[in-house]
C-alpha cells in the first residue's frame, strides 16, 4: 500500500483490514492448514507466524534468556519508537496542533534518539564486531530495527552517535532479505 498516497484508507484495503494500517498479510487457501483465506495484520502476530510456519533460519535463539533479550530488543523499537512515529501520529499532529515538517521532524528524532540510545546500549558486541542486534544471525531485533533506521533517515536524524546501529544497518544491507524489502525497491503500490 501506498502510505504516502492514503491508499490503505480505501474501502478495498479496510475490507483487508479493518484498522486501515499496514501490514497486512493475506494467506491464500493453499497455505492455510484448513484450505481457507486468511488475513494476519499487526507485525508482531505476523512476524510470529511466519518464525512457526518458517522455522529456518530462526528469528529467535534457542534460548529462553537469549530470545527474551531478542524480543526487548525488538519491542523497543516496535513499542516504544515506531508507533509514535507512524502515519497516522503524524498526520494527527500536523492537523490538529499545526506541526510543520521542522517540528514532525524534531519529534521523530527525539523518540528515534531516545530509542536508538537504549538500543546501542543493548547491543553487547563491541562496535568493530557488530553485525546484528544480537549473535551471529539476524533476528526478530533487526528485523524491526533496519525499518526504523530508513525512518530515521526520512526524518534527518543524525545517526553517527549510533555506531553499532550503523554498522547492523551497513551489513543487512547486504543481506538480500532485507536489500529487497527496502523501501527504494518497492514498487509504486495502489
């Protein structure tokens, strides 16, 4: 869907999902066990299923610990920077408190920033060695960090004070599962 032109505001898409918000992912018969359409929507659920219907490779260690610290990782990003940061959020403070793009952007960069801080100080491998959120493979952690970086980007925050994230973001970027679903790659959606 194409945010930027409201496309996820149709009746087509709010009949896809009734929250009108992105993603959504709908499950043809032939990959449902019981031969019926499904629709997933909200990240993490999604995330979630395609970890237990694709197992390899894991997005979660093995672990109890280790995967309990993966999915900190994950929900500061996914709890406490995306959401206030998305569409809608700003869309609602451009209309109802006059927010121009200087002020959309000082409040992105002050939740991204709080967000990042926390998520640098997480990352236990020293900045030379960092390839992922967590261990040798990616995780659940970058799969929601590599998003909000681009965010962050759109936004005009400075990212040099995060060097760890940096260099999760110059490494993914090499890795074709996350080179394909940027968002420069993606077609001009409905």
């Amino acid at each position: 869907m194409h945010l930027g032109k409201n496309a996820h505001l149709g009746e087509d898409f709010k009949a896809i999902n009734p929250q009108q918000l992105v993603p959504a992912l709908v499950l043809e018969a032939a990959d449902s066990p019981d031969q019926t359409e499904h629709t997933l929507i909200q990240s993490p659920a999604i995330i979630e299923w395609l970890e237990e219907a694709y197992p390899t490779p894991p997005l979660l260690p093995t672990d109890p610990f280790e995967r309990a610290q993966v999915r900190a990782m994950a929900a500061v990003v996914g709890c406490d920077v995306h959401p206030i940061n998305n569409k809608r959020i700003l869309d609602y403070l451009r209309k109802q408190f006059g927010a121009d793009e200087a002020a959309i952007n000082a409040w992105c960069g002050n939740w991204i920033g709080a967000g990042f801080d926390a998520l640098e100080a997480l990352i236990a491998q020293p900045s030379s060695e960092v390839r992922y959120c967590f261990g040798t493979t990616p995780t659940l952690a970058d799969v929601y960090l590599i998003p909000q970086i681009e965010s962050a980007r759109r936004f005009k925050v400075d990212l040099s004070r995060w060097p760890k994230i940096m260099a999760i973001d110059a490494h993914c970027a090499t890795l074709a599962a996350f080179a394909e679903a940027a968002p420069a790659r993606q077609p001009d959606a409905a």
